[in-house]
C-alpha cells in the first residue's frame, strides 16, 4: 500500500504541475497532504511536516543569503570582466551566444552553487537572448545542464551525500570521475553548439550596435517590461570595489569548503559585509533588498513547501517502501549488473525524490546488495551520480525555479524542452564511466 501511495503521489503531483492545473508551490503542499490523509496518516500528519520543514529550514536560510550576497556582487559589477569578455566574443551570433552560455555557466558552476550560476548566467545573457529574439529554454537548458555536471564537486553536494551514505572518502568517489565529467561537459557544448545552430538557422546573425548600448531599453519576447538600461544600473556599479569583492568572495568560497561555519551562516555574515562595503548608505541598502525581494520569495516558498512534501513522503515510509519494491523486482540474475543498473535507477529516483531521500535511503540498499556481487560502495557511490543531470528538472529542486523565474519561461515548458538532453548527458556521464572503469558493467 505504502509504495503505491508513494508512486501514486509522485505521478498525481507530476501530472498537475506538467499539464498546469496547479502550480508547483500548491501541488507540493496539497498532493501531499491529500494522500497523506488517503493512507489513514492523518493522525500525526503536523509532525511529520513540521519534520520535514525543519530538515530543509538550513537549506532554505542558505539560498536566501546566497541569492542575496552573489546579487550585491551582481549589482557591485563583480562579474562584469567575466561577462563583458564572453559577450564581446559572441556578438550577435545566435550560435556563439548558446555556445558562451554553456561556458560561462560551467565557469561560475565551479562554486557548486546552483542558484549563482543562474543568476549571473541570466543576467549576463538573457539580454541577448530577448534583443536577438531567440528561444530563452535554450539558455535554461543548458545552463541547468552544466550546472549538473559541475555540482559533482565535492562541495556541490551529491558528491558528499554519496560518500556519507555508504561511508567512503569523498576524494575517492570525486578525483576518478573527472575524465568522464570532463566528457560530459564535451557532450554539453556539443548540444550548445547544435542548438544553436537551429537558431542561427532561423534567425541569421544579426549585427549589433558596437558596446552594450544594445541592452538599453531591450523588450522581452513575452512582452514583459523593459529590461534596466545601462543608466539605469551604472549608479549601482562599484568598479573601484572589484578587487576587494573579489577577495572577498574568494575567502568566502574558502570558508565554505573548509566548512569554518555552517554555510548558512557564512552567507549570512558574507552577505552583511558585502552590504555595508559596498552600499553604506541605509536607503541604497534598502532598495538593493528589495531589488532582490523576488527572487528569494520565489524559491524560498518552495523550498519549505518542499519541506511538507519530502517530510510526508519520508515519515510515513513511502521512501523506504518505493525503494525496497525497487530492489525486490530486480531479478537474481541482475545482480551482478547493479552497479549500471544504479546508474540508470539514478535518473527517475533523483527526479522524483530528494537527494536526501535517494542518497540516504536507497542508495545504502542496493550498494548492500551489489556488495555480495563483489561491487564496492566506492564504485556504486561513483554510479549513483549519473543521474543528476535529470535531477535538477526535479521540481524538489528550488534552484530551477529561479532559473525558470529569471528567463521568464514556464517550468513545464523547460521540463518538456529539456528532460531528453538531460537523459542524453547523463548516458554519456555513464557511459563514459564504464570506460574510464569507474564502476564495472559485469561484477
């Protein structure tokens, strides 16, 4: 009962949120609530969400300060050298402008932080996007793309659940697999270069005024406001600041791998500090607050909305019960092809649970299993990360809402236009791992 409760509430979210008859922030409170009551859960439903809540308050409190302290960074103008070379290159070819696009998202995604990557990728290049009239789930493709691929770092967080779960140095499960992220990255640019060629295809390359005098007053395909102008935003920029924000991000992505502090805090105290240097004017500070009120909303709301679902689906064993039916169809005659198969498994599981619930509660099981086939937890930690480029279309993950949110593009719209590349890099995230023998297809 609990495993089809389990399956049944992941395709009833699934279903609303695809075919928009609810949005994700209601269907991660309802669906849950509703079938949490069906299995006769009602009696200690409060706890089990307040449970879940609690689990993902840090998680929530870390993307509000790190949503805000890399957007005073972007207003600051930290970014602008980076940015300002990768947008003299591309011009206004539409293939070179999806090209630096994946480019400049690998580079930022070196801080394993999704929610930055988004950021600073939208901003430097959705202007481009709306000028040229080029399709934005481009851009939100392969930025979450890379992004995947990129947060395999041990600080980005699967890496280290993976270790953790099955009791392994992460150092062991990382350093091997960068040939095959190396490939995977390969196969993003790739896609890059394929989409975007369609759209050079359909729109030629245009020729652009010389300097950034193209972004003023810029209109966005879905007809939405004007994008800022350049005088709208010099005001804000602190170039004489560079090198100090600089510094100052680079001791903070220090800290943050040293683990000096939890990572809620140090975005906390970063935040402050960049705040007062940068703007010690209270009204400045204010309004650069409030510039940024959106985007914290937006995916701090579905983070503890997330919270009640991960918390339900926990709690009442439907996590446990998924898994453990997972394993059990898998035939004997399988077992020595469970290292593949968890590479294959990771996909769906990741895209449907958390990484908390897949790396802790499933994982542990089927690498227990593929043990008495000779698999070691280190191989099975290395092929339980295939499928995280599937799993940031998870609408579990809040980061994607701010990307979706930024390019102004509906979510069930960049699942649609992205689940079949995503599929397709983390195959070759296998597959390239099977021949740089990071886990064996045959124990």
């Amino acid at each position: 009962m609990l495993t089809l409760l389990g399956f049944g509430m992941v395709i009833a979210f699934m279903y609303l949120i695809m075919s928009k008859r609810l949005s994700p922030l209601v269907a991660l409170i309802t669906v849950p609530i509703v079938f949490a009551l069906l299995g006769g859960f009602g009696g200690g439903i409060n706890e089990m969400m307040l449970e879940g809540i609690k689990k993902i308050a840090p998680t929530g409190v870390m993307l509000m300060f790190a949503i805000l302290y890399f957007g005073v960074m972007i207003d600051a103008g930290l970014f602008d050298p980076l940015v300002g070379r990768i947008l003299r290159l591309v011009k206004g070819d539409p293939l070179k402008i999806v090209m630096g696009t994946a480019i400049l998202a690998m580079l930022i995604s070196l801080d394993g932080d999704g929610s930055t990557t988004y950021m600073i990728t939208a901003s430097a290049m959705l202007p481009l996007y709306h000028r040229l009239g080029m399709n934005a789930l481009r851009m939100t493709c392969v930025t979450m793309l890379a992004s995947g691929v990129m947060n395999l770092t041990p600080w980005g967080g699967p890496t280290a659940r993976a270790a953790t779960a099955l009791h392994v140095d992460p150092a062991d499960v990382f350093v091997p697999l960068v040939p095959a992220m190396v490939i995977a990255l390969l196969s993003i640019l790739a896609l890059a270069w394929w989409l975007g060629l369609q759209e050079r295809r359909r729109l030629g390359v245009i020729q652009l005024p010389p300097g950034q005098d193209w972004m003023d007053a810029s209109v966005a395909e879905d007809g939405s406001d004007a994008l800022p102008t350049v005088e709208d935003v010099e005001h804000i920029k602190r170039p004489k600041l560079l090198w100090v924000n600089f510094a100052l991000t680079c001791a903070l992505m220090a800290a943050l791998v040293v683990g000096v502090l939890p990572m809620p805090v140090l975005f906390m105290i970063g935040f402050a500090i960049a705040l007062v240097i940068n703007y010690p004017d209270l009204a400045e500070q204010r309004r650069r607050l409030v510039n940024h009120a959106g985007n914290v909303l937006s995916v701090v709301s579905l983070i503890f909305a997330a919270g009640i679902f991960t918390g339900i689906l926990s709690n009442t064993g439907m996590v446990e019960a998924m898994s453990r039916s997972f394993l059990a169809v898998i035939p004997d005659a399988c077992g020595p092809y469970l290292a593949v198969i968890t590479a294959l498994a990771s996909m769906p599981f990741t895209f449907f649970m958390s990484n908390d619930a897949f790396y802790f509660g499933v994982l542990p099981i089927l690498s227990q299993a593929a043990g008495e086939y000779g698999i070691t937890p280190v191989e099975m930690a290395r092929a339980s990360l295939a499928g995280q480029p599937v799993h940031l279309l998870s609408p579990l993950v809040p980061s994607t809402y701010l990307l979706v949110g930024l390019a102004k593009v509906e979510f069930a719209d960049h699942q649609k236009f992205t689940l079949k590349w995503a599929v397709l890099v983390s195959l070759v995230l296998m597959a390239a791992g099977l021949v740089f023998g990071l886990f064996p297809l045959v124990a």
